[in-house]
C-alpha cells in the first residue's frame, strides 16, 4: 500500500527526532572528543554524531518507506533510485 504525503511527513519527522536524540547524547561535549574527521578545512568536520544521526535516519526511513533511496552529507548516496 502506498504512502500518502501526511504519513511520509509524519515518518519524516520520526526519524529527525530520533536523530535528535543522537545528536543531543553528545551535546555539551567537546567536539574533539567525538570527530571522526576533517573536510579540509577547520570550519568541516565530520564527528561521530553527524554519522550516527544520519544512519539512523537513513535506517529508519528504509523500513518505513522501502525502495528510498537517499543523498547524505556523510554517507553519500544509498538506495536504488
């Protein structure tokens, strides 16, 4: 059964919450000690909570809205289309 657009927005905002959550577990600390990399300048790093807020989106949105396919700013692009 296909989606209508209230519940692709209603899963939209599931998995930003749940990368909310993510991202707020590592607030308040210091970004050194979760960067996992360095985009070639110091104002773009990459950390730990950046990948991790995007996966989970990335899965969450798999399995609610199977055939997606997705464009990261980490994890570049996933799915089929």
């Amino acid at each position: 059964m296909a989606m209508d657009n209230q519940n692709y927005l209603v899963s939209a905002v599931k998995a930003a919450r749940l990368a909310g959550k993510i991202i707020l577990e590592y607030y308040g600390k210091p970004a050194s000690s979760f960067m996992l990399a360095d985009k070639g300048n110091s104002n773009s790093i990459v950390t730990k909570a950046d990948k991790e807020a995007e996966e989970a989106i990335v899965a969450y949105l798999s399995e609610k809205v199977p055939g997606s396919s997705f464009l990261g700013e980490e994890g570049g692009k996933t799915g089929s289309s």
